[in-house]
C-alpha cells in the first residue's frame, strides 16, 4: 500500500464540491408553466443553512457570507454534517 500512496499524492487531487441550499419537487406540467419570476419554495429555511456535498453525500453544514466586497458568494463553514 505504500507503494501506492507514493505514486498518488493527495494532496495534488482535486474534488469538486457542491453547494446545496434547498430541494422542491413539481410535475412535469408545472415545470413546463415555468416563467420569469416565478418562485420555487424550498424543503428548508434561510436560517437553515447551507449542505457542502462531494458527489451525493452531505460532508459539513455551511451558511452563505458575501466575500470579497463585490457581491460574491461564500460559504463559511458551520461544522461536519449529522450523523
């Protein structure tokens, strides 16, 4: 195994990290009346937070921050995600 973990060292390997905020469900007819404007309500509160997901597993709990002072989005980091 050591062999291994020479030839490949983690600290070079790149994951993509996904940022969920919320889920909705709707028929294919409502989806297909979907206009401008229109708003989808979500599964959970703005006070909720934010779930940080590698592939479909949740791995921490995170709430948005404004960063850098242009209006661009952030997460800070709350904790690991629940058992």
């Amino acid at each position: 195994m050591e062999l291994a973990q020479s030839l490949i060292p983690t600290e070079q390997i790149q994951v993509e990290i996904a940022i969920r905020i919320g889920r909705t469900r709707m028929s294919v007819a409502d989806l297909a009346r979907l206009q401008a404007e229109d708003v989808l309500p979500l599964d959970q509160d703005a006070a909720d937070g934010v779930e940080i997901c590698i592939g479909d597993k949740v791995v921490a709990r995170g709430e948005l921050v404004e960063h850098g002072g242009e209006g661009r989005l952030a997460v800070r980091i709350l904790g690991p995600a629940a058992p």
